[in-house]
C-alpha cells in the first residue's frame, strides 16, 4: 500500500517539476482562453497562471485524500482496494496522448477520476455515517476540471468512477466499526488546512449559463 502511495507522489512530483521548467500546461491554457473564460472566472488578471496553479494543487491533494479515504473504509470493515488500484494506476502510467498531454495535463484526467470517485462514495456512505465522510468540498473545483477536460471525455470519467463508488451503495456497517470510523473521521477534521475548498482557495469560480447565479463568489 505505501508503494502505491509514493507512486502517486512521485508521478505528481515529475509532472509539477516538468511544468515549472517547460510550461505546457500553461501555454495550453493560453491558447484556450477564448473557450474557457466564457464559463471560468478567476480572481487575478493572468487567468492561464491561476489556472495553472489551480490544477497543480488539485492533483497534488490526491494522494492525501486517498490515504484518509482508506483509512476510514478499513477502519469501517470497507474493501478499498479496487479503488486505490484504478487510482494508482492512472497515475502510474498516465495517458500521453498528444504532445501537449504531458506533466500536469497527464494527470488531470486522472485527478478528476479522484475526485469524483471520492464524492461518489461520500454520497454513498452519507447516509451510513450521517454526515459526509470526507469534510471536503470540491464540488465547484470539479466541475471547473471538467470544463478543463471537456464535457464528453468528463461523462466518460464520471460511469468509471460511478462504478467504484457502486460497491458502497447501501452499505450495512455494525455498530462498533460505525462508531470507531466516526471517531477517526473526527480526528481527520480536526487537522488545520487538510480539506480545503480547493477553488475557493484558488479564487476561483464558474460561470453558469443562461445569466444564472455562479456557484461560488470570488475571493
């Protein structure tokens, strides 16, 4: 399990280096911005940088996530392995297919993966627990990656990620493993910083159409 974890780490840490020293995923961006900016809106004048940044750190809290997330299923008696396999392996061997798909872009799909299955399977265990298991809010965080990804290639990401989070549906937890996985979940929320708003933190929101409020102020 720890191999797995460092894989991730690893991945992670060659694509934000490689991005730093050739900056692919941020020219992508500047050509994208016409198409982007329309739904996307960030708080600073360089919209392509903030993005960028945006990006960087919503792949890098994945594999801190994923560790807390299996903490709390084995603590609950929970099989997680499928989903840590499908995870790592995104990110061990992540899809290069375009020149421009390299470093961050590489692994945005696979961060996106992440993110929804983890919101799948808080919204599975919600009403086991009777809270969400995972104090996190990314919802306005994933549908900007999705805007980044696209729509038809998100759809295909959201069945496989719907299928991790199906073997937790109408899950039945005994008492005592109920209780010890809230105990562990208190102790997750009681750390400072672990489960950011990440575009909140970013200053960023989106758009929604037909003149509709946007789903988060800026900052």
């Amino acid at each position: 399990m720890c191999d797995d974890y460092k894989i991730i780490e690893d991945s992670i840490e060659r694509a934000v280096t490689l991005e730093r020293h050739q900056g692919r995923f941020l020219r992508s961006l500047q050509r994208s911005l016409p198409r982007l900016h329309r739904a996307i809106q960030v708080s600073q004048r360089d919209i392509a940088q903030q993005l960028t940044q945006f990006a960087i750190r919503y792949i890098q809290v994945v594999p801190e996530w994923l560790r807390q997330l299996e903490t709390l299923c084995e603590v609950g008696g929970m099989p997680f392995n499928p989903v840590r396999e499908t995870i790592v392996h995104g990110f061990a061997e992540p899809p290069e297919r375009h020149p421009e798909q390299v470093g961050v872009a590489a692994l945005l799909d696979d961060a996106y993966l992440a993110h929804r299955t983890f919101e799948e399977i808080n919204d599975h265990l919600q009403p086991v627990c009777g809270m969400p298991l995972l104090p996190m809010d990314s919802m306005v965080a994933n549908l900007v990656v999705r805007e980044l990804l696209g729509e038809i290639y998100a759809v295909d990401l959201d069945q496989i990620c719907m299928a991790l989070g199906h073997q937790f549906r109408k899950q039945r937890l005994a008492p005592e493993s109920l209780v010890a996985m809230i105990l562990a979940r208190q102790r997750l929320i009681e750390t400072p910083g672990t489960w950011p708003d990440l575009a909140a933190e970013m200053g960023i929101a989106l758009r929604l159409p037909l003149g509709e409020r946007q789903i988060h102020t800026l900052h």
